[in-house]
C-alpha cells in the first residue's frame, strides 16, 4: 500500500482494535497533527485483524525482520507502532513535538 497522492508521505499506524489502549492513542496523535500536514500527508491506520490490515502488517513485518524473522521466529512489527513511507518511526505512542519533527524530516527529505 502507497499513498494514492505520489506528492504526499504515507503515515500508517498498526492497530489492533478499539479495545487496545495504546493503539487508540497513537492513532489519535496522528489525527491531532493531520490537520497541519493535510497537503502534504496520508494517513492509514493499519487494522491489522482484519482484512486488508493483515496483509500490510505482514508486509511490514518483513521489511523489518525479513522472511525467516516473521515466519520462522515470529518477530512481527511492534503494537501500536507508526511507520512513514514504510520506514518505523516510533514503536510507542510519541509526543505531538517528536511527530511533528518526524514528518518535517521526511518532507524536507521528500522536498
């Protein structure tokens, strides 16, 4: 999955479900701050427990570990963690300064 807008960066948060905490305020601090990058950014909470969601957390998983690491040694993407253009950022919930950063890093990146 890639941002339908080539022009923006891709922010997606794996996501377990309503009743996972830390998942519920990681997806809320990219809500806080989508309104300042709306232009410039897409958004995707990753439902990794159904559907589409599965797959994309799979795919994921691998860029990190690689094939043997998630079918051999179970090593999936941490939960909730948030990935811009397919790169982890944060593996916990961040302060809306450090994500504000983040996404201006890779903007700049971007140019």
């Amino acid at each position: 999955m890639t941002a339908a807008d080539p022009k923006k960066i891709l922010i997606e948060v794996m996501y377990k479900a309503s009743y996972c905490l830390p998942c519920v305020y990681m997806d809320e601090a990219v809500r806080e701050v989508m309104p300042k990058y709306d232009n410039y950014v897409e958004y995707h909470r990753v439902e990794f427990m159904k559907g589409v969601g599965k797959e994309r957390f799979l795919e994921l998983s691998r860029s990190l570990f690689g094939e043997e690491g998630v079918y051999r040694h179970c090593r999936v993407a941490p939960v909730p963690s948030l990935f811009i253009n397919g790169e982890l950022f944060f593996d916990a919930i961040p302060p809306k300064f450090e994500l504000e950063e983040a996404i201006e890093e890779v903007l700049l990146e971007k140019g």
